[in-house]
C-alpha cells in the first residue's frame, strides 16, 4: 500500500462519518481514527508489522460459534465500505434469511467513495444469517453473510 492509498483512505474514512477503522494487511496494520467537532483532530497510525519467519497462527474463536458455522460456507466483503441489504430506502432488501440464492445473485451494495458496488454471490445456497447491520460501516474481508451450500 502506497502513501497515496493511504491518503484516499483516510480522506474516506474523514468524509464517511465513521469514527474509527482499521486495516491489517501481511505487511502493514493501519487504524484511522476521526474525532467530533471540537474534539482531538483525525488520528492516523500506520504500523510496519515484522514478517516472522514462522507462519502466523490465529486465536480460536469460541467454540459454539465455530462448530455451529463451520458447515456454512461465509461471504465476506470484497471492499471497504457502507454495507446496504437494499438498493434503495424504499425497496425491498436483496435477500432475507431463508432466501434462496444462485451463483451470481446481488446479495448487498457496499458504497465506497460515492460509488455503489453490487456484491455477487460466488456460491449457491440458503442465506443463514445475515451478519452486519444495514447502513452499516464494513472492513476489507469482514463475513456479511453464512450461506448453507446444501
């Protein structure tokens, strides 16, 4: 990631409202932090992370969580963004839990600089659980949805 990603980024995040977001990639881990009006100006932290010669293990997560997901198959964010299950306020929402969905399917809109991106399913199923909130900030990579591919 390039100084002038970083800066798109943290012109983003300002003009987003969102008061905080982070960002870890191999190599680097960012978090952008923006105050309220009359509080401590935008706070930016751009962290090198040392590349380890052993390979880097993941914490468990808890163990319901993880057995009762384990056999659902997890669509997660492609961009970072404001996550949106309709194409408009006065539509209905792309899917619901139980709806069935198809290769190819629009499952949500993620904004990103004033740009709306279709989110497409890559695989067949059922809709689970939907795991983020409408209008909600996401993360690069952060699960939206569980899908059962059965």
């Amino acid at each position: 990631m390039d100084i002038k990603e970083i800066q798109s980024l943290i012109k983003f995040v300002a003009k987003s409202g969102v008061s905080e977001v982070k960002l870890e990639m191999k190599d680097i881990k960012i978090t952008v932090r923006t105050g309220a009006i009359g509080s401590a100006p935008e706070t930016t932290y751009v962290q090198q992370i040392p590349m380890a010669s052993a390979p880097m293990v993941a914490a468990p997560e808890a163990a319901s969580d993880s057995d009762d997901d384990s056999k659902y198959i997890t669509i997660k964010s492609p961009i970072i963004g404001t996550f949106y299950r309709k194409p408009a306020p006065e539509k209905p929402s792309f899917v619901e839990v139980g709806a069935t969905i198809g290769k190819g399917d629009v499952l949500c809109v993620i904004e990103a600089m004033k740009l709306f991106n279709d989110i497409e399913s890559e695989v067949s199923g059922k809709i689970v659980k939907v795991l983020v909130d409408d209008s909600s900030p996401v993360e690069f990579d952060q699960p939206l949805f569980l899908v059962d591919p059965s």
